[in-house]
C-alpha cells in the first residue's frame, strides 16, 4: 500500500458551515449550509452506470440547505434497482457529476464529494446495494453493508447527525 501525504486529501478533517464546491470547469458553483445527514457508496446498477466506474459515493443534506451559485447543471433522469425515479445532474460543459436526488429520498439532496473544495471530512458509514459490487472490488469490512437502501437514509428518516 502507496502512503498518500494528508495533503493529497486522506486526512479526516473538520467540516466546516457552510462548506462549497463545484465542477471541474468552473461553470457550477455551489455552496451548503448544513452538515450531511448521511454519506454513504451505492453499489446499484444505476450507480455504476452513472458512475462510469464501480459505485457512487454520496453526501445526503436536506435540499433546502443546498443552493447553486452560478451555472444550471443538467439531470438525467433514470429508474433505479428500486424501480424508482432518480434524477442525477451533471456539468453540461464539463460533465462533473454534482448532485442526485430521488423518489426514494424526497426534499434531500446527494452530492457527489469529488466535487466539494474540500473532501477531507467526507467519510462514507455504510455500502448499500453491497451485493452488487462487483467480484473484484475490496469493500471496507469495516463499514456495515446493506442489501438495499436502508430507511436511515431514506426522505424523512434520515438520521441527524450525531
Ligand atoms: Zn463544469
Ligand atoms: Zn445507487
């Protein structure tokens, strides 16, 4: 295993209020004024799909919280493992995944942490759609694993943070 320098953003850090990011060309700006209520690596179809890669991996905050500087990301709208509908926007210039949000989670918002200034404070407690990893892929054993998307990060049910 390659040690990665904290500076290269393996350090845990403090979050801090409000906390911004944006997309990899500049044309999207956004900014959060509230702590995440979940962070989690979706291992469905749909996100590896979505992902171009393996999985996704989210920040979920209340949609109120989050507000778009500048730029109008699009969204592609998809039907998930769930069956349900979810929305995933994007750069149109650059093509950065931002954000998703979802009939399985209405009045929240999933930001996508590669596109946040700083993501040192991001760390994911849970893999769902486990099952759907590929075979190759190493998941942490430490994180808890659900076969689904689990009601604690469901719409109203997410849990505050501690
Ligand atoms: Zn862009
Ligand atoms: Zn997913």
């Amino acid at each position: 295993m390659i040690p990665i320098p904290p500076e290269a953003g393996n350090a845990a850090a403090t979050l801090v209020l409000p906390f911004h990011g944006g997309c990899a060309c500049g044309a999207v700006r956004y900014t959060c004024s509230e702590a995440p209520l979940a962070m989690f690596n979706c291992h469905c179809r749909d996100c590896q799909r979505a992902s171009g890669g393996t999985f996704v991996t989210v920040a979920l905050v209340r949609a109120a919280a989050l507000r778009v500087l500048q730029g109008a990301p699009r969204a592609h709208r998809s039907a998930g493992d769930s069956g349900r509908f979810t929305d995933r926007s994007f750069c149109a210039d650059c093509g950065t995944p931002l954000f998703a949000t979802g009939e399985v989670a209405p009045g929240y918002i999933a930001i996508k942490p590669g596109s946040l200034d700083d993501a040192r404070w991001f760390m994911p407690s849970i893999d769902t759609w486990a099952p759907r990893a590929p075979a190759w892929m190493r998941l942490d054993p430490a994180l808890p694993k659900a076969d689904r998307t689990p009601d604690v990060i469901r719409g109203r049910r997410a849990k505050p943070p501690a």
